[in-house]
C-alpha cells in the first residue's frame, strides 16, 4: 500500500512525500514522484505534513468511560446524579471538593439511594462510593483493609483512595470499557493529528492493557510497557519518607526502568529529586505535572537530567482556582515551562486527560497564552511559543520534551497532514485544521475534501 501526498508543507518547503508501508519512502520536489497505478494521491493543497503527534500523559480508560459518565462539573451538582438516565451504575466524574464539598457515602446516599453510584475526584486520585456500590464491591463490612480504603470507627466512608486497578477489578462487567468505546477514543485522537499516547495509569492488568492496545494509536503503557518509566503516584498530603521513595526508585531499576513521579506540590517534587540524587537519575526519568516548582530547582532538575511533563491547560480550566486557593508562596511557581526550558529541563505539555483537555491543540494554545477562563494570565514569563508547545507533542515517546521528530526519508509513516501551512497554525493552533492522519501509512482519520 503506497500513498503519494502532493504539494505538501515539509520544514518550510513545498514538496512531494511518498508513504509505502510503514514508513516515509521519500521526499522529493514536487511533481518528480511518478505515482504507480494503485497508489492513492492525495493533493496537499500546501497544508503543512508533519510528524503525528504523541501525548505523553494521558488515562485511555478513563477516557473511553467519560462517554457514560455524568459530569459534575456543572451547575446542578451533585443533582446530575440524581437525574441520571437509566437503570444500575452511575458513574459521575469531576468531582472537586472546592465547588460541592466534602464528599463520602451517607452524602451520595441522600442524593441516590437506590443505585450504585462511584463519583470520581477531578484529579483522579479518589474515588467515592455510595452504601449501595460499596456492597457490590465488598467494601461495606467493616474491619479488613484499610489504608487507602478510608474508615471512621472501622465503618468504610466510601472514599477510596488510589484505588482504580482494585476497584476495575472487583466492577460488574457491565462496568467495563467496551471495544466501541476505545475505537471511539481512537478516532477522536486521530481527528487531532494523535498518531500515539503514553497512558500513565499506574497499575493496568492483562485485560485493560488489551483493550487499550486495540487503539490504532501506537501505545505505551506505563502500567505494562517493558522499559516505559515505572509510574509513582505519590500522595500528596501523605508523602512517603525518603527512604520508601528511595526503594520505590530502586526497585524500578532493578526492572531496568526509568521512573515517572507524580508532583503536584512543592514538597513532592523536592522530596522526589533528593531520592534520585541518592538513588542516581537515570535517562528517562520524568517529573509528571511539576504543578509548583520553587526558585531555583529547575537548574537542580537539570543537573539530574530529568524531564517535565506540564499540563498548560490546567492554567486554563483551573487557573481562576488556583489564583484564589493557591498559597501565596507558590502562585508564581505554577507550571512552569519557558522558566524550565531555559535552566535546561526538556519540557513538553500533555493533556492528562480525561482530568485535562484530550485536544492537543488546545492545550498548546494555552502553553502560549496561559489565560484562564475569566482572562487572567499566570505568570506571562512562563509562556512558551505555540512551536515550542508544538514540539513537545512531537517529540519521541522516550524523550519527551526532546529534539522534534522530523518528516524524512525511512521515518516512521505516523503523519498527519493539515488544511494550512505552518505559518497560520502558528497564529492560531486549532483542532478543524487537521486534515488527515496516518499511522503506519494507514490513512486512520480526517480526508474530508480528499482529492
Ligand atoms: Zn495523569
């Protein structure tokens, strides 16, 4: 199977690209590629064609789930729950303490008594279950394990927490994610030009590494990929001592891998880099969120070499929240980028959906911009330029924030082609400009207007 793409935007340059298999056959000026009679021709109109793109933080599962979820993040509340459509689970998603308060089982119990309801926390850390989804998992007794299963006087309180491997497990099957729900994600992710993910679920059995595996996308797991960093999701208001930290390290070099760490505070991420400073960095080793980074540690990151995976929409959709609840100390410390990229951190931003927005687009909008809803900037200085926010999506699954992958002869055919040239998506980055996808030369989305 070839595919001739004419005229097409490569590296500022007007050309032809010939796609055969699974890889970029050549690249030559145009109309001197003479096409074969089964091949497709695509006319590339001058769109620019550049390497697909890859998110390097994202939770494929829980998107594919959002499809039958309430959300809670709007003006009803907690009411969406009471009027959810249907008979048997109800899954809500979004929950944020700030806007619906303080959240367990007698809550949920008030609003639906009769159905299982679990309501999952915006960061996707908690999960809270009402009396009625505790007893179909076997959490309603009392006694037995605890720990991440919060209790007051042995009485489960329906908060769970870090438990999203358990609790897929111990789900009815009608609970689970369907094939058509991640043929649905992958569709979605090619509409964007997203030719491969990083899912960073910490723990994936067998079966969900399955289903996510049947996304066209290339895909790596950090829950399962041999040599993918080892993600350590650590608690935030209960951090482990530096010795765990250290062992936890450890142990995923003994598995010959790098490591991944979740920091969304200033205390996480210090605690995090003196563990691999004793310990020893490794190439690959990443910071997940870098939420708030002190003065000065960015060039302490450097030195251990170890990468930033931001989440510049956050900015955007949470920003207004963080300008009034954030301490005062660190509201000028919040995702950083230009700042890391200029001590000499690689940096890319993610999505991190579906706690962020899926779209890439927009979220390199908002590295550029870092406006929140209500139109305050957070630290102007932290912007980057939209081809800088470009690059991190195209940058190598084991190099995030690294060198961008180019369109060249023996490269991989993971493309996607776009309606304009380079120049105009650099004004405005924006999603209804993709025009085509291709993953391993298979032409996977857009090609509405195909020639
Ligand atoms: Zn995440």
């Amino acid at each position: 199977m070839r595919t001739l793409i004419r005229d097409a935007e490569v590296a500022g340059r007007r050309v032809d690209v010939l796609l055969d298999g699974e890889r970029i056959a050549t690249l030559g000026e145009p109309s001197t590629i003479r096409p074969a009679a089964r091949d497709e021709v695509i006319d590339g109109a001058g769109g620019v064609l550049m390497p697909g793109l890859h998110d390097h933080h994202l939770h494929v599962l829980a998107i594919a789930a959002r499809s039958r979820s309430v959300d809670l993040g709007g003006d009803k509340g907690l009411a969406a729950l009471r009027d959810a459509d249907g008979t048997g689970w109800i899954r809500g998603t979004g929950y944020d303490e700030d806007a619906l308060g303080s959240l367990d089982r007698y809550v949920l119990d008030a609003w639906v008594p009769d159905r299982p309801v679990r309501v999952q926390h915006r960061s996707g850390a908690l999960w809270v279950l009402n009396s009625a989804a505790l007893r179909i998992v076997g959490l309603d007794g009392t006694g037995g394990e605890s720990g991440d299963v919060e209790r007051v006087g042995g009485e489960p309180t329906g908060r769970l927490w870090r438990y999203d491997a358990r609790l897929r497990q111990a789900l009815p099957d009608d609970n689970r994610v369907t094939p058509e729900e991640i043929a649905a994600v992958g569709r979605r992710l090619a509409s964007y030009g997203i030719t491969g993910v990083t899912d960073a679920t910490p723990e994936l059995d067998a079966a969900a590494a399955a289903l996510i595996d049947r996304l066209p996308q290339r895909v790596t797991l950090m829950g399962r990929t041999p040599g993918a960093p080892v993600k350590l999701h650590l608690r935030d208001h209960d951090l482990p001592s530096l010795d765990d930290l250290k062992q936890l390290i450890s142990a995923a070099r003994e598995r010959d891998r790098p490591v991944a760490v979740h920091c969304v505070t200033a205390e996480s991420l210090l605690l995090t880099l003196n563990a691999l400073q004793e310990v020893g960095a490794r190439p690959g080793d990443r910071i997940e969120h870098a939420s708030v980074v002190p003065p000065g540690v960015g060039e302490w990151m450097a030195r251990l070499g170890v990468r930033v995976i931001t989440q510049p929409d956050f900015l955007r959709t949470r920003g207004d929240g963080y300008l009034r609840n954030v301490d005062p100390v660190d509201r000028g410390h919040l995702y950083p980028y230009a700042g890391l990229q200029a001590a000499g951190v690689p940096v890319c931003a993610s999505s991190d959906a579906p706690y962020g927005e899926l779209d890439p687009w927009r979220v390199i909008k908002s590295a550029s911009t870092r406006e929140t809803i209500e139109g305050d900037v957070v630290t102007a200085a932290e912007r980057v330029t939209v081809g800088r926010a470009l690059d991190g999506y195209l940058s190598p699954v084991d190099r995030p924030g690294g060198a961008a992958r180019t369109v060249r002869g023996g490269a991989p055919a993971d493309l996607v082609l776009l309606h304009v040239p380079l120049a105009e998506v650099l004004v405005d980055p924006r999603c209804d400009l993709v025009r085509a996808t291709w993953i391993e030369g298979r032409l996977v989305g857009g090609m509405a207007g195909r020639s």
